[in-house]
C-alpha cells in the first residue's frame, strides 16, 4: 500500500496524470518498407516529453540531406495537442536499399526508441 501512494503522490507533484507518467514515447513509419523515391509517412507519440507546439525532430541516413541535425538527415514534425505528431517525407531514390535506424527528439532531449525503416531499390 505505501509504494502505490508513494507514486500517486510522486506523479501528482509532477503535474502528471497516471497514464502520462507511464507513456513511452513512438516512432512509426508507414509504409515499411518504402521504395527509394516513394514517400514515407512518420507518426507518433511524444509520450509527454514535449508540449503541443513544440518541435519534434526524426534523424535518419534514410532521409534527404535537405534538412539536418548534427550532421545527420532530418525532418521536423509539430507536437499537436493530444500529443501526437505526424510529417510526409520522400526517400531519395539514390539511396541505398538496406534498414536505416530512425530516431526522434523533442524538447532537449532523445525519445530513447529507435524504429527501423527497410529501404527497397526504386
């Protein structure tokens, strides 16, 4: 009984309700595989890392070089206000068919979930 209102009370004094304190933040990527050339859609959840407004950046080598954070490929997406976040982006058809690590940040920090994105030949 005192570990469950130790993390009730912990999880109120964090503004939080039971559910978000639990979320673990997503990263989906559909279709998958793609085809280089084709369009990817990303999606997910912040997991109650960001605020709705916020910026979140998906990092991948599978990307176009259009956009980048440190160095590596990116896209930017918009936290809405249930948390979700979504953005289209096209695979450049010179890129390599193989399983590229898609990975996600918002708010200063990393998402701690890595999704793999199985690029096909154009």
């Amino acid at each position: 009984m005192r570990r469950t209102s130790t993390t009730v009370l912990v999880v109120a004094a964090l503004g939080l309700l039971p559910g978000e304190a639990l979320a673990a933040a997503t990263i989906n990527a559909s279709p998958n595989p793609v085809h280089a050339g084709k369009r990817v859609h990303l999606s997910g959840n912040v997991g109650g890392g960001c605020q709705p407004g916020d910026q979140v950046t998906l990092m991948s080598k599978a990307f176009s070089h259009k956009h980048e954070f440190a160095g590596v490929p990116a896209v930017f997406a918009r936290v809405r206000s249930n948390g979700n976040y979504g953005k289209r982006t096209r695979i450049p058809k010179s890129r390599t068919p193989k399983k590229y690590a898609i990975t996600a940040r918002c708010g200063g920090g990393n998402f701690g979930v890595t999704r793999k994105l199985k690029v096909l030949a154009p």
